[in-house]
C-alpha cells in the first residue's frame, strides 16, 4: 500500500469515526428531550451522559438550538424516502400510499412523543416550535405541494393553491386518529383503523381537488 492509499484510508477511518461519534450524540440527545423537555434538557448533561468533555460535544454541536434541530432532522431522515412522491404516479393511488404512511409516522411512539414535547415546550422555548415546523412539518408540506404543483399543471387537480391543499391534506389526515392519541382519548389505532381514516381522508380531499368530467 502506497503512501497516498494509506492516508485516504486514514482520513475515510476517521471520517467513519466522527460519523458514529456524531450519531452516538443525538441518540443520547433524543433521550435526553425526551425524558426531560427542551428547558431541562443541558449540554453539561448530554457530555456527561456521552462519556466525553463537553468540549467535545461543542466541536459537533454549536449550542442545544442546533443539537435539537439535528435530532429532529435524524428522525426525520428515517421517513424522507416516503415523503417523495412521482407525479407519474395516479392522483388517488398515491395519495392513498402517502395518507397510509404518514397516519403510521404520526401515530408511532417516538413521533407522538416528540409532538407532546414541542406542545408542552413550545411557549416557554419558541425557537424550540419554529426548529419542530421547519424541519417536520413544513418540509412535509412543500414536499406534497410540489406533488400537487404537477398534478395541477396536468389538468389533474383543480386550479388550486399547492401548499394550502397540502396543508389541509395534512389536516384531514390528523384529525381523528392522530389528534385523539395525542389528547389521551382512547380509540383503536390498528391497521383496520388507518385503512379507514386513509380511505375517508383521500375520498374528501378528492371531491374538492378533482376537476370537473368533461361532458
């Protein structure tokens, strides 16, 4: 092995070790705003519970702000391959596949628990509500707006404002499973019951989004 080889092997090996390291912090970070909220949650701690100087934390993370945008952005890079959605793909088909999953992301655990967290935090920390919108919902949102966008310049969708259909989408999809969870209320949230919700939601966003048959 040639010198050149040995130090592209050196810097990939360490590359792999900052990358374990980094990912090794917002699992202990996710914990952390998880058990004890944005306002309990310190830097201090999180070093501690790493194992390592806070010195060390701060050469990933800039302050909490960041270290809890970039857990959010980690949990939601577990879902983004179904956040793309192919404008080649039928209106009703896909939206069908796009309510199915996104009531599943809603209603895990670790999703409705951060959702309670930024509820519960959101007044006191609001920098902590403003990461949460960007990095989640908002995303999701243009994500289906640029679906909608293609769909409308098809003559597939009425004439319609992309992202306030993808809001309101996103709106009829919560309402009852996901709302009722997050409030404690008990109801049934197995696969039967998404189904349902799936079908219904779908059903009334395409009687106001359909153009009219021709004839």
């Amino acid at each position: 092995m040639n010198d050149a080889s040995k130090k592209d092997r050196c810097v990939s090996k360490r590359e792999a070790q900052r990358e374990e390291r980094r990912a090794a912090i917002l699992s202990i970070a996710r914990r952390h705003f998880h058990d004890h909220g944005y306002g309990g949650v310190s830097m201090s701690a999180i070093a501690a519970d790493l194992g390592g100087s806070k010195g060390t934390l701060w050469a990933y993370f800039s302050g909490k702000e960041e270290l809890f945008a970039a857990t959010l952005e980690a949990l939601i890079e577990e879902y983004a391959p179904f956040m793309i959605l192919d404008v080649d793909e039928a209106l009703e088909p896909a939206l069908m596949r796009y309510a199915r999953h996104f009531l599943g992301v809603m209603l895990s655990p670790k999703v409705m628990a951060l959702n309670r967290l930024v509820i519960a935090e959101a007044p006191r920390f609001p920098e902590m509500g403003r990461i949460f919108w960007e990095q989640g919902p908002l995303r999701r949102q243009r994500a289906l707006a640029a679906f909608f966008e293609g769909k409308i310049a098809r003559g597939e969708m009425r004439a319609v404002g992309a992202m306030t259909a993808a809001a309101q989408f996103h709106h009829l999809c919560h309402y009852r499973l996901v709302m009722r969870t997050l409030w404690g209320v008990p109801i049934e949230t197995d696969a039967a019951a998404v189904e349902e919700d799936t079908r219904t939601t779908v059903g009334l966003f395409l009687e106001g989004t359909l153009p009219p048959r021709a004839g």
